[in-house]
C-alpha cells in the first residue's frame, strides 16, 4: 500500500467519524502508537481524537484499560480477548464511541508455536459492539508487521462504515 493510500483512508475514516460526531481512542501495544499517529496526520483529527494509549506492559492494560489479570494469565496479552477488553476499557477511560486495540508480537523474537511472529489481534468496539479478530502478517520483520496491522486498523474501520451504509 503506497502513501498516498494510507493518507486516503485514514482522511475517509476521519470524515466518517466527523459526519457522525463520533470520537476515536486507540488502545496499542505492539504498534506504540502508530495508529493514532497515522490519525494525527489528517487534518481535523482533533475533532476525532481525544485520547490514545499505549499499553505495552501487561500491567499498563490492567491499570489504565481495566483489562482482567485472569483474561491475561489465561489467554496472554496476545490474544482475541485481551484485545477486546482492550477495545472496550479505552472506550470507558476517553469516553469515545470508538475504540481500537491492537496487541501482538511484531518480533523478531517473541513467538510461539500458537503464535508465531507477525501474530496480531485486534479489538474494534463501535459504538458499544464488539469484534475481535486475529492477523498472522508473518515474519515480515517488526517494522513491516507494525505498519500492516496499522493498514489492517484502517481497512477494518473504512470497510466497518461500508458495510453499514
């Protein structure tokens, strides 16, 4: 995916968000704030964004997300319901209509067999409705696999309204 296309995407999901008067918060861990940056690029994203946060540690998603130490001793901070608890307590804590996680291993170490590098999962609450899904990018290496599952972020969000228009 070029530039320019990141650029489109991320301007089409700002728009979205602004036509609803809907805010944005993301909740990241192995994509350190990409995500939001990539919003931050378009203009008006202070319209849309009050708050993100990047909770790497597991002990940051449990104090500032509200996520379960159970969920994460159970399932790992890599998981679809670690994501979702993500999605959701970033909801709570910015008060937004929007919320995204994003929690995985972008390598080059790190994995598993259950979940190789380039595993990533992702919680999208919108407006109160919750879904959960998981990538495997592969080994692209940490930058690559950080920036598809920004691209993945962004696709989700643009095809989100799509689908309900």
């Amino acid at each position: 995916m070029t530039q320019d296309q990141r650029y489109a995407i991320a301007e089409e999901v700002v728009d979205r968000l602004m036509e609803r008067g809907w805010r944005i918060s993301f909740a990241e861990s192995c994509t350190g704030g990409l995500a939001a940056a990539r919003l931050v690029d378009i203009p008006n994203a202070s319209r849309v964004l009050d708050a993100s946060i990047v909770t790497y540690a597991n002990e940051a998603k449990t104090h500032f997300l509200g996520v379960s130490p159970q969920t994460l001793e159970a399932h790992g901070a890599v998981s679809e319901e670690t994501a979702r608890e993500m999605a959701e307590g970033i909801c709570r804590a910015a008060g937004a209509e929007v919320g995204v996680a994003v929690s995985g291993i972008a390598g080059p170490s790190g994995g598993t067999a259950e979940k190789p590098v380039g595993t990533v999962c992702f919680g999208f609450c919108i407006n109160g409705i919750t879904k959960t899904v998981t990538r495997r990018f592969g080994a692209l290496g940490r930058r690559q696999v950080r920036e598809a599952a920004v691209d993945f972020v962004f696709d989700t969000l643009k095809s989100e309204w799509e689908d309900r228009t």
